[in-house]
C-alpha cells in the first residue's frame, strides 16, 4: 500500500496497543475508518462535479460552432 510490509504493519500495531492499551484501540479505529469513508466521500462528490463539469464544458464547446455557423450565415445574407 505504502510501501509497508506486513512485518511493518505488525510492528506498528503491536506500538500502539502498547502505547495505548486495548480498550483505546477500537476507538481509534472506528474514528479512522468514519474519517476514511468521510475522505472517500468527499473526494468520489468531487469526482462527480469534475466530471459534471467536464460534460456541460464540453456540451457548450459542441454547441457553440453551429451557433456560430447560423450567424454566420445570416451575416451573409445581409
């Protein structure tokens, strides 16, 4: 993922439960992984409004050349 290992990933779990005992551990992962779905949530609705945007861009970059073309044509006319 990082460039852990799982021997790493061990290590650093087995500090914390040191450090912070058993009954703190839980909390903290329930608030990590609330804070990970928030992230993940944020970013995916900034996905979304990129893409949207990108669409509606590109929408009105299609429709702007036929515009041009009818006046264009009614330049001519005159």
């Amino acid at each position: 993922m990082f460039g852990i290992g799982t021997s790493e990933i061990l290590i650093i779990l087995l500090i914390a439960l040191i450090i912070l005992g058993p009954k703190e551990i839980p909390k903290i992962a329930r608030t990590l992984g609330r804070t990970m779905r928030e992230f993940q949530r944020a970013t995916d609705e900034l996905k979304h409004t990129i893409d949207s945007e990108i669409e509606i861009d590109e929408e009105v970059t299609d429709k702007k050349p036929q515009e041009n073309t009818v006046e264009e044509k009614k330049i001519a006319d005159s």
